[in-house]
C-alpha cells in the first residue's frame, strides 16, 4: 500500500517549571504561553524559562484550575477551575481579579472561552452539572447572564470561542453552536464515542474525543485517527506549515498515553514523548507547548523545516 510521510513534528523537549502537580491547561498570550494547574498555579515563561505567575488561584484558596483563556488581544487572561473558583490576570497592569462563584455556581468549572478585546470581553464558563454561563465585561465587574444547559445536564466537557460564535462539545458525541436564543446542535452524528476537546478560529472547528479521534470542519466534518487514547486538548492555526496561504494550517493534539501529534493537510505525525503521562493541554503558542500529569511540559523547541537543516 502506498504511503505518504507524514508532516515533521519538529523537536520537542522537556522543560523544567517549578511546580511538581499536575498542569492541565495553556493558552496563548500577548506574553507568551500561560499554563495552569494543580494548587490554582498559574505559570508564565520569559527568556529564562517557566515561572510561578499566580501561586494559589483567584481567590487565593490553591483550588486547582482546569482551564484558561485569553482575550483577543491577549492582554488578559482568564482561568476557572475548583469549587467555582474564576478569575482573571491583566498582563499589561498586573492586576489580578476574583470572580468566582459566577451566578452562583459553587461546583468545578471545567470549561471556558473567552471572545473580544480586554475591556470589551464576553465569556462562556461551564461547570460540572451541564449549566453554562455567559458574562460580559464591563468597566469594573462582570454582568453575568442566565445560565442555560444546551446538553440537558451532561456537562459541556470543553468550550470554544470564534469572533462571536461559541462552541461546546459534550460526553454524548454532540458539538454544539451558540445563538440569539441559546445553542444549537451542529453534529457530530456518528461521532465515534465522547467529546472531549475543541478549539475554533477562523470558521473552522477541531474538536477531540475518545479511540484517539479528532474531527475537523470548516463545512462538513472529516474525522482522523490520531492514535491511542482520549484526545484530551486540540489547537489549530490556519498560518501555520509550509503550504503558503492556501494551506489548512497546522493542527497539534494530546491525550491520554502520553499522546501528542502534529497534523497538517490531512496528514498526521506522532511526536515520540519519553514516558506515559497524560497530556492534557496543547496549544500552538511561541514555542508550541503540551502540558500534564506530574509537572509535565514540553516545548517545542524546533519546526519541521528547522529541526531538518
């Protein structure tokens, strides 16, 4: 049978942080990658590596954070997790605020997206029973908004924003789209399992699940076997690879088994990870990062056309 190479998925490296728990998300930033983890940390990067931001979450009560967003312009970021915990890190003042508990959900938030510039941003937090929030910034506090549960109570497993469309995706296979009155199903019918991931940006949509799948869409849906098990975070960008403006761009996933692969034009490569933790988030930042389970973060260190000069 005839097979082509697969895109080269660069270099990827160890990097020492200064945390020993589990890191479960990163986001990019107008400062860089900011990842989150075990004890409300939140970690930052400059020239000399990885750094302690934030020591013991929003309302400093070390509730773990799951999750973390930034605006359009990155200026802020914003990180739920643990018992209602939310808050957010202005990077140009330093400032830091708690938001917690939003319309007065007390249990994990475990999913959030954030849209629009600092200052002008519109959220989406979503907790462990299915409720999803909406809030919108103003000049000193949040205005949230009714909560609503577009899935009947299963909980929206990950959140994802795209100008002013969200998007959510559920444990049942289902893929859902914002609207005026409140969410709309949008697929994925013969999703193989659950829902897990999702990541939005330019009208296109990746979205991660279970058997190591992930489904792309810009007008209809192509599922792809990535291999091993839950693919527990997906990022994309339509700038990225060698195939000029016309290309897809290049799309990175991680999962369960120390899964981590890096996908272009259709085509995917598995990065060989030295150990078996869980990968819980990855994102296309500067460099690329993917963290987990034990203070597990890798960078990329080197693209494909730089790690073959």
């Amino acid at each position: 049978m005839w097979e082509f190479d697969g895109p080269d998925p660069g270099t990827w490296e160890r990097a020492s942080v200064p945390v020993s728990g589990t890191l479960y998300d990163v986001s990019d930033s107008a400062n860089g990658p900011v990842v989150v983890g075990a004890g409300g940390v939140v970690l930052g990067r400059n020239s000399e590596g990885w750094g302690v931001v934030v020591e013991d979450g929003p309302a400093a009560r070390g509730r773990t954070l799951y999750t973390v967003a930034a605006t359009a312009d990155g200026k802020r970021v914003w990180f739920a997790g643990a018992g209602g915990a939310l808050g957010s890190l202005d990077l140009t003042t330093g400032e830091r605020s708690d938001r917690s508990r939003p319309n007065g959900l007390e249990g994990a938030l475990v999913a959030l997206c954030v849209a629009g510039p600092r200052g002008e941003e519109k959220l989406l937090v979503g907790d462990q029973s299915g409720n999803v929030v909406p809030g919108s910034v103003g000049e000193d506090d949040v205005d949230w908004d009714r909560a609503t549960t577009p899935t009947g109570g299963t909980a929206l497993a990950a959140l994802a924003a795209d100008g002013p469309l969200g998007y959510g995706v559920d444990g049942d296979g289902d893929v859902w789209r914002t609207t005026a009155d409140g969410w709309e199903r949008i697929g994925i019918d013969d999703a193989d399992g659950t829902l897990t991931s999702v990541a939005a940006r330019e009208g296109r949509l990746l979205v991660g699940g279970s058997n190591g799948r992930v489904y792309a869409c810009d007008d209809h849906w192509v599922p792809f076997d990535v291999g091993g098990g839950t693919v527990r975070s997906v990022d994309h960008r339509a700038d990225g690879g060698a195939g000029g403006d016309d290309a897809e761009g290049e799309l990175l996933a991680g999962g369960d088994g120390a899964l981590l692969s890096v996908g272009r034009d259709g085509d995917w490569t598995t990065v060989d990870v030295d150990g078996d933790a869980a990968i819980r988030g990855v994102a296309l930042t500067d460099p690329a990062v993917a963290v987990g389970s034990g203070g597990f973060l890798l960078e990329r260190t080197a693209t494909g056309d730089e790690s073959s000069q």
